[in-house]
C-alpha cells in the first residue's frame, strides 16, 4: 500500500516518526512494517525516522499488504451496501457466520469477502462484527492503514430488535454490566465484576394480539452479546434468540444491524451506510 502527505506549516520541524504516529495514525505494526520491509521517502528520497520535516515536504510511504491465505474463497453472493479503497461494507445475510471455524470453513463472510477480493487478495479485517443470525451492515477494511486509524469508540451502529412482550417504558437506557458466563459463548449481567454496559433503546411499533415490540436499539459500548442480553434483562428477549430467550423451531433470532455512521478513518468524511430490514420481520405486521 502507497500513501502521500504533504507537510503543512503546523507540521514544520516534526520528525517522520513523530508525523507517521501521532498525525497519520499509524500503529506500530505499520511503521515498522514501513520501516523495515517498505520505505519511506521525502521529497523522493529514502530517509530515516529520525528525518525532519519542513512544510511542503512531500512524505510518501509504502509497506506490504498481508492476506489470508488460510480462509477459502467461495463464491457466495455478496450485498455490498458501499465501497471505496479502503472500506467495504456489505449486507450479512441469516446464519452467516462471520469467520470460518471447525463447523464453518466455506460458508463464511470471510469466505465471500476473500472471493470477491480474489484478484486483488487482502486480508480479512472486519471493523464491525455481527453474530451469525443477526443480520445487516458489516463493515471491512480493505488496508491495515484503515483498520488501525477506524475509530471503534465513535462509530454508531443502530439494530432493530423484535422483542417478546410489551414494554412498560417506550424507551430507556439500559445501563447493566456484562461478565463472561459459564463457558465461553454465554455473558450474564454482573453488577459485582461485570464491565460497563450501556444500551439506548425506543420502542417502534406494538402488536399485542402477537405480544411483539419493535424496537431500536443502540449500543452505546460494546460489549458481546449485549443487546441479546440487555433485553432478556428487561424480560424482553430478542424473540428466537436461543441463548438469552427461547428457542423457536425453524425461526432465527430477529435482530438486524439497520445502520453504521462514523468517519472515514482516511479521509475523516462522515459516512452513513444503511440496511433495509430483511422480510422475515414482515410476519410481525401480519395480525
């Protein structure tokens, strides 16, 4: 991967360390992959870390990309929602997991990402992961440079949730901390040792002959499984989810990731990438 930078007057006398870490957002990973296996010139020339720079130099770096050699492609179908050089974001469909495993080695995200990717190959960096039933947007990277800069914490991701119940609050913060359960898959809500947990939610529309709510929930950490949790929390679980709720035969657990908005971690434009709602939610409108 090639990247340019042209020094500004606020930048005068900084030296490439110091502009490529803390103005570029380069991790350490990628400066010394620069480093060591790329190069790093200014004005055309290679120089050292330690070089300074003056405003109006022209930085250029350039490091290699690594791939994932060990994940298949196979040509599933994508839904690609936005795409430039550095992101992709894509529709996941129902009970795609997003990695492969030892149950899931050719019917993964990753699977798909790589085939699409086929005669440019990269690695695999997913920014924002979903569970295998849940469906909606799911953001990748397309470089290191743009995994390491996307900013996690600022970006905001909005699901919709079919629940079980009608609720008494409309809307509400959920604010319940999370710990590991039993194993390695399950979480519990955990007020003595869990970590800080908080989920916004509004209720969207009632069917109480169904007794069914839909709502809109937004995570404001990131905790695994916390919307999952947070609403069995509330004696409102995501309906089919097996884990924090019932298990319903033939039905996936209805939670759809609707929306992402953040900024672009190389151009620091703000995005907005939607998803339509999948028609297994329509049974909901059905009375």
């Amino acid at each position: 991967m090639k990247e340019k930078y042209i020094i500004t007057e606020k930048e005068n006398g900084i030296d490439v360390k110091t502009f490529l870490r803390q103005k570029a957002g380069y991790s350490a990973r990628i400066f010394k992959s620069a480093k060591y296996y790329g190069s790093i010139k200014a004005n055309g020339r290679e120089v050292f870390s330690n070089h300074i720079l003056h405003s109006g130099d022209i930085l250029e770096t350039e490091f290699p990309e690594k791939t994932s050699p060990d994940i298949i492609p196979v040509n599933i179908p994508l839904d690609v929602l936005f795409e430039d050089k550095d992101l992709l974001a894509v529709n996941k469909k129902a009970f795609m997991p997003v990695h492969p495993s030892i149950k899931h080695r050719d019917d993964t995200l990753a699977n798909a990402v790589m085939y699409y990717f086929k005669k440019n190959p990269v690695a695999f960096r997913v920014l924002t992961r979903l569970d295998a039933d849940t469906t909606g947007v799911v953001l990748i990277a397309k470089n290191a440079l743009a995994a390491a800069k996307f900013e996690h914490k600022n970006a905001k991701k909005t699901y919709i949730a079919l629940c079980v119940g009608i609720f008494s609050e409309k809307e509400g913060v959920i604010s319940a901390p999370i710990s590991r359960d039993e194993g390695i898959i399950k979480r519990k809500v955990d007020f003595t040792s869990g970590k800080e947990a908080v989920t916004e939610y509004k209720v969207i529309s009632e069917n109480e002959k169904k007794n069914l709510s839909l709502t809109e929930a937004t995570p404001v950490t990131g905790r695994t499984h916390q919307i999952r949790l947070h609403m069995s929390y509330l004696e409102h679980p995501i309906y089919g989810d097996f884990l924090y709720g019932s298990e319903i035969k033939g039905e996936r657990m209805r939670l759809h990731c609707k929306s992402v908005e953040f900024l672009h971690p190389i151009t620091n434009e703000k995005i907005l990438i939607t998803a339509k709602t999948p028609e297994d939610f329509d049974f909901y409108y059905c009375f």
